[in-house]
C-alpha cells in the first residue's frame, strides 16, 4: 500500500535565486496526483528534493514520522527505497544495455540471487513491452523505449511511491495512451502514491485524482482534480484550457495590464471528462462518484461535466 507524503513550507533556492517557495501539499497515499507548470518553474527540482537527491533551504518533507529533510545520509538511503522515479531525461546508464540497468537498483539495495534478478528484471520488462530490448544500448534505441526501460527501472523495487516526471514526453499520441493506462493499472495493482510531471493537457484533465499548478515561484492551487478543473483562478484556468490568454507569457509572466485587457472573463470552462479506468474493469485505487467535489462543495461544474462518467480503456 502506498504512503502519505506531506510537503510543509518547502522553499529551494540556487546561489540565492530561488526556485519556489513555501510549498505546501499532502500527496494522498495510493492515489495519483499531477504536477502541472510553466517550463522552468521547477517541477523536475521539486521531485529530486522529494527523493532527497536535492536539499532545500527550509521546509519539512514527511513519510510518517520522518522528515526527509533532518535525515542522515544512512537513513535517507534506507527511505529512498520506498521511491521509484522515473526522470524526465530517463537517466539509464549510457554503457549498460537495458537489462542492466533495470537490474542495477536490485544489485545495489538488495542481497538477491542473479537468478531472482532474472526473473523480476523480466517481469518488469514484459509489464513495460520491451522483451527482446535486454542486449540493447540505450544509444541504440528510440526515445520512448528509453522512457519505457526507465520506467521499468523505476518499478523494479516495487516501489509505495512512484515520482514520473513527464513520462508522455516526446512520446507519440498512441503511446502516450497506452502509456497512461499502464499508469493507471500500475497505481490500481500496487495502491502506490504517484506524482505525474506533465505537460500533457489530456493526461492532467484525465489521469490524476488531484492536480496541482507551479507558477511564478509558488503552488498556485493543489486539491482534487474536480476543484482545478472548476477553478476561476486565471492561471489554472489558463494553463488547464491550454490557452495564450491569461498571466502566463511566453518568456515569463506578462504584466496585469497587458493580460487583463485581453482576458475575456466568463469564457466557458469544458466539461470536467470522466477519469481513465483500469483495464481490467474493476474501479480505481482512490475511486470517487463523478461531482461528488463539486456537490459537497457547492461548486458549479462546468456544464456538459461528467456526461461521459467514464473513459474506459
Ligand atoms: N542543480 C542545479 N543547479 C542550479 N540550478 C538548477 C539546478 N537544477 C535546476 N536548476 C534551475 O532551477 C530552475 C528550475 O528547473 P527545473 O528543471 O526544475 O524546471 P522544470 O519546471 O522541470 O522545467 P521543464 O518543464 O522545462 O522540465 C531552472 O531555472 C534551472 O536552471
Ligand atoms: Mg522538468
């Protein structure tokens, strides 16, 4: 089963710059939530400082009654066990053929048998459709076959808490939705914790049971998927509707002025969609009743919302 994670006034900064500041979430155990922001704002940052590869300024990281961030580096180790990640870059080892590289996390955390090995490396493998790639160099195949070994590399401990940053890309549209199911299937079998980096509008307004939106150096917004996609708030309306018009610019945040008078407020929201379901039928890890959010909290979704009640795979 997975594990809670609480992010307490997080603030990370390099050589005085800071990246963003006083962040609070609770990731819910076993259930998945997204990542969502502008290029740079420092969504890859945030995962490694979970994963304790980076250190913040200030802030506490709970698992239980650890805080990750006052850790030794012996415990740390110990508690890094409970993560899987997949990188953004997919980060194999450039001279390991793909089965290595799966095996490494095994050969390096645990005292098994090359035969035991075998076998999780393979089951692991299968899960993610790369039998037959074992022998290969990571320079000698395609990037999403890459994604793919990473993220066979990410499970193979069997990980409570799964952090992927932007597994859909450069990824094709076909792919990314088999990409998204196995996802699903995977937070299903395991009840682990997820975080989804994306900037895949489909995968954030279809995936996740909470979405949460970096801008301009802070959370803008974290809560469950039905309270963002309701949301007013200029920026998350923005970014979840894929839009030019709004606060955020190509470079950096435009000026009040400049996008205020080309905000046209009271421009319809989309429906809410129906979440992705496993593939075996059976219902989600976190299942909630479509508009239960809305209901208990008096908000309005957005009309049309929930008339498809599922996606089914
Ligand atoms: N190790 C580091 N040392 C110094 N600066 C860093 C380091 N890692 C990241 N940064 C800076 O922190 C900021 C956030 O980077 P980060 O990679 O987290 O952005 P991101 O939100 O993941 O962007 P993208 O969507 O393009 O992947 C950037 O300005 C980057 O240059
Ligand atoms: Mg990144």
């Amino acid at each position: 089963m997975g594990v809670e994670v609480r992010v307490e006034g997080l603030s990370m900064s390099f050589g005085g710059r800071p990246v963003w500041s006083d962040i609070s979430l609770t990731l819910p155990a076993g259930e998945i939530s997204a990542l969502l922001g502008p290029s740079g704002t420092g969504k890859s940052v945030f995962l490694k400082t979970l994963v304790g590869l980076l250190r913040p300024d200030r802030g506490a990281i709970w698992i239980g009654d650890r805080d990750l961030c006052r850790l030794r580096e012996r415990d740390l180790y110990e508690v890094r066990r409970l993560f899987g990640v997949l990188f953004q870059d997919g980060a194999l080892f450039g001279s390991m053929n793909v089965y290595d590289n799966v095996a490494f996390p095994l050969r390096e955390h645990t005292k098994l048998k090359e035969s035991a090995i075998k076998a999780m490396v393979q089951e692991k493998l299968e899960l993610v459709g790369l039998t037959g790639a074992e022998e290969k160099l990571p320079g000698q195949i395609s990037g999403g076959m890459r994604k793919r070994a990473g993220l066979a590399r990410a499970l193979v401990l069997d990980p409570q808490i799964m952090l992927f940053d932007e597994p859909d890309s450069g990824l094709d549209p076909v792919r990314t939705a088999y990409l998204n199911q196995l996802i699903i299937d995977l937070n299903q079998r395991t009840g682990a914790t997820f975080l989804i980096v994306t900037h895949d509008i489909n995968t954030a307004r279809t995936v996740p049971d909470n979405i949460g939106l970096i801008y301009h150096g802070h959370l803008a917004m974290f809560g469950p998927r039905e309270m963002l996609l309701s949301s007013a708030e200029p920026a998350v309306r923005q970014f979840l509707t894929a839009q030019r018009i709004g606060p955020i610019g190509m470079a950096e945040e435009k000026d009040a002025d400049e996008w205020e008078s080309e905000y046209v407020a009271n421009v319809p929201l989309p429906p809410i969609p129906g979440q992705l379901q496993p593939s075996d039928g059976l219902a989600r890890a976190a299942e909630r009743p479509p508009g239960r959010w809305c209901a208990d909290n008096g908000v309005e979704p957005p009309p049309g919302s929930f008339s498809e009640l599922a996606v089914r795979p």
